[in-house]
C-alpha cells in the first residue's frame, strides 16, 4: 500500500513538473537576422536571437536575447494566422535612409504572428469617426 502511494506521488511529481515545464516554452521562440534591423530604435545586428513574450490577451511585451543578454524590449500585438509558421521568420520594411525595420516575428509552429510595435489602442478603429 506504501509503495503504490509512493509511485502515485511520484507520477504525480512528474506530471507536473513537465507541464510546467513545457508551458514554460510555449511563449519563446528563435530569432535568425539576416540584415540588420532596428526595433523601437535598438540596432539589431545580424546573428541568432531568443525571443520571449509576456503578456495575456493580443497585447504582449516581447524580449529578444543574444544568449543570455536582453538586446530589446517591445510592445507587440498578437496576430492569429490560419496555418501554423513552417519556420522562425520575421518582417522587415525599409526605411527612407536605406536602413531595415522589424515588423512582426513569426514563431515556428505557432498560428500567431507578433507584430512589433502595435497595441489595441494604436489598432485603426473600425468604428466611423463623427464630424
């Protein structure tokens, strides 16, 4: 009767251990920057980045690390997709002096993109403006 409370307890340890665990991933994802972009004015130099992001409901904060360094921190909105991204990718628009902006960070195997710098107040309201 001991040891199957004991192995009881132990399965149980396990199970929620990994599940903490695997949600502990769940809101991380990798960065590969072929060019160099900015991000709320931060350079960010071509190379491999971890990117994190907090946050609940379509506004998130996001974090992107070079190895254990924080390098930017940013506003970004939650964008569904309909298929899940095949890959990490990211977007990128040019600027009028020849340099790259990021605009949105599409994490491997989730069905949501970030786009960087947009929030629900700075979303264009659907609603007609009055005269």
């Amino acid at each position: 009767m001991k040891l199957s409370k004991l192995s009881l307890l132990l399965f149980g340890s396990a199970l929620l251990f990994s599940s903490a665990a695997l949600a502990g991933d769940s809101n991380k994802g990798s960065l590969q920057l072929y060019e160099k972009v900015t991000v709320e004015g931060k350079a960010l130099n071509p190379g491999h980045y971890t990117v994190t992001w907090d946050g609940a409901g379509p506004n998130v904060q996001v974090t992107v690390l070079q190895g254990k360094q924080t390098v930017a921190t940013f506003a970004a909105h939650v964008t569904e997709q309909t298929t899940r991204n095949s890959e990490d990718a990211y977007g990128s628009a040019a600027e009028t002096d020849g340099s790259r902006t990021l605009t949105a960070i599409y994490p491997n195997g989730k069905r949501f993109s970030l786009e960087v710098g947009q929030t629900a107040a700075s979303q264009p309201s659907s609603t007609p403006a009055s005269k």
